[in-house]
C-alpha cells in the first residue's frame, strides 16, 4: 500500500511515508529534477530518449532562506526553504521540516509530513536535516 503524495508527478510515498523522488535521465546519463518530457536540459533529448529514474532525497544543503511573512493568509510561516544538491545531481528546492534548522553544506533527506485537502490525508515533500551524518 502507499500513501498519497500530494505532488503525485513529482514523488511517489510509501506506506511508511517515505517519499521516492522521480527524476529524467537523457542519454548521456544527465539527470534532471523535476520531471518533464520537453528535453533534456543538458543535450536536448525529448521524449522516449528520456528515461524516468528514482531519486533518492538525499543531498547536501547549497542555500537556505527563512520566510517569516507570506502574503498569503492560508501559508503558516514562518517556513525555511532550502537549496538542496541531490545525491545523484540535481539542484532542487524544497521546506525543511524544522524552521531555522539547515546549514550549507549538512545532509538532508527527503521525508513526508501529513496534511489534510478536504477528506483526504495527503503527504508533503520536506527535508530533514540529518545531524551528525557527515555534517
């Protein structure tokens, strides 16, 4: 059984709420994040010349911002949003799980939090910071 992502093209969550990232692959083994069919980034490979791959959630914080006022009343803040360099190569943006909590260069992964969209219980990507992981 999985949980359901609430970004489903984006990753997939398994019943342990553990997020699997999804990302392209070109023919020279560049891969990119998020996913999309309109070619490569790298040498311009479109269609069935692209291969989906999972991603591991794992990377090394690049750059971090903290937002404490959103103009938008329905967003609770404050929100830490984190660059994060992936394992496998890919930069991507993503919300730390604990506010003020990441620093250049320490080890993130991927994980879910629960939230609730009318009658359903869906799963939001975070990024935890992993202490003393190589940080």
């Amino acid at each position: 059984m999985t949980n359901n992502s609430a970004e489903p093209l984006l990753y997939s969550v398994d019943e342990g709420g553990t997020p699997t990232l999804a990302g392209v692959r070109d023919s020279s083994g560049f891969i990119s994040y998020p996913p999309q069919a309109a070619g490569s980034l790298l040498n311009g490979d479109h269609g069935t010349q692209l291969h989906t791959v999972p991603l591991s959630g794992r990377g090394r914080i690049h750059a971090t911002a903290t937002v404490r006022f959103h103009t938008s009343p329905d967003i609770d803040t404050p929100f830490t949003v984190a660059s994060i360099v992936l394992d496998e190569g890919p930069l991507v943006r993503g919300i730390l799980d604990v506010v003020d909590s990441g620093r250049i260069g320490e080890s993130v992964v991927a994980t879910t939090t629960a939230i609730r969209r009318g009658d359903e219980d869906l799963y939001e990507l975070r990024f935890h910071v992993e202490k003393g992981a190589g940080s």
